[in-house]
C-alpha cells in the first residue's frame, strides 16, 4: 500500500485471487476492501479471481475493466459431453464462469460426484451454470465498461 500511495499511476500492482484462501465471503470482502484503497492511493491495478462478488464490483465501478479468458466447446473423448478448454485468448469486457465441474470431469472423478455436486449448486436443478455468461469461443460474456 505504501508503494502504491508514494508512486501513484506509476504503480503498477498485480493480484493474483486476492482473499482466495479463506472463507469466501471474507475473502472476497478483505480484496474488495484492497483493490478500494489501491485505487485511491492512485495504483493501476491488475487482478484475477473467480469470485463473483469482485467481478461485481468491476462491472459497477467505472475505474474497473472486466475480461475473461476464452473457452473452446469440444467434446469429450469418452462421450460424457461437452468440456470447456482454455484458447488462452483474453475477451475484454466480458465475465466468465468458474468451470470447476469440467475441470472436475476431465480429472476423471466419477459422474455420480460431478451430478451430486451440480445439485448442490444455488439455484440448480442439474444446471451447473452460476449465473455468468460463458466466455466461449463465440466470444459471448457480460459486457463491461470500457
């Protein structure tokens, strides 16, 4: 904090999942709270999460730009669907999912597990979607600013 404050626009700070090691809501809550004083004090700021509640923010605050990285649809090699892989092309302004449960898939656990842990998701009646637009290879996603 101290470096952004002294060097201001000419600070350049880097968050890799801030607060994700905790409870998060708290989590979530503590990076929030950092990426805010950052921003007064003048910092540029770059930060990746999966939390929704950061990707909220950005998509309020003005001084914030959301992007994702792009997902290709491809089927899987043992008929069990469709996974989402990394093209590793980055889609400025839009917000993208988590993909836990594809990532879950592609390192084998077993489909009673993945059906259980869709069922457990908010909302979700076998619909592991949490609400973010894909940010697949049609280039969809919620729009920023920006």
């Amino acid at each position: 904090l101290d470096a952004a404050g002294a060097h201001g626009a000419s600070a350049l700070v880097l968050l890799d999942e801030p607060g994700a090691s905790t409870e998060p809501a708290e989590g979530a809550a503590v990076a929030q709270a950092l990426i805010e004083e950052l921003l007064a004090r003048g910092a540029r700021l770059v930060a990746t999460t999966h939390a929704s509640p950061l990707k909220l923010l950005a998509l309020r605050d003005t001084r914030l730009q959301v992007a994702a990285m792009q997902r290709r649809r491809v089927d899987r090699r043992n008929g069990a669907g469709a996974a989402a892989l990394p093209s590793y092309a980055i889609l400025v302004g839009a917000v993208g999912g988590s993909y836990a449960l594809d990532a879950a898939a592609r390192e084998g656990l077993p489909e009673a597990l993945l059906a259980r842990a869709r069922g457990l998701l908010p909302g979700a009646e076998g619909d592991a979607d949490d609400g973010d637009a894909d940010a697949d290879a049609a280039g969809g996603g919620r729009s920023g600013r920006g």
